[in-house]
C-alpha cells in the first residue's frame, strides 16, 4: 500500500475513533515527534522500571524461548 493510501486509510480511522485513550496516546506519539522528545521521558516510573527489568533478565539469559511458551499453553 502506497503512503498516501496508508495516511487515507489512518484519516477515516482517526475520525471515527471514539477511545479517548487512543486519542490521548497518539496525540502524545505526534507531539513527541513534534517536540524532539523521548517518550521514555513520558512513562510513570513504575512501567520504566518494569521495562528495565525485562531488559535485565534479556541480558541475564532469563527469558522462555516463544516455541516453549505457545506448547505451555497451547497456543
């Protein structure tokens, strides 16, 4: 799909959104961009230091590989 049919597609969407928390987010999205910013400045502490922790137990080698986890519960 060509860009400006991507960009069509996102404008009819948008305008027929009602979920104002996906309103609010995007609206983040384009301000950030906007502004040079980094969303990770945006985050409460709590979900930043959640995110450091999996990034932690990545570099641990504390992590389930996909194929295990789909068998564990029959995905």
């Amino acid at each position: 799909m060509k860009q400006e049919a991507i960009k069509l597609e996102l404008i009819e969407w948008l305008a027929k959104l009602n979920d104002s928390d996906t309103i609010q987010y995007l609206k983040k999205i384009k301000d950030a961009r906007s502004k040079h910013q980094d969303w990770w400045n945006e985050l409460p502490e709590q979900q930043k230091k959640g995110i450091l922790r999996g990034l932690k137990d990545i570099d641990e080698g504390r992590t389930i590989p996909h194929e295990e986890v789909k068998t564990r519960y029959g995905l």
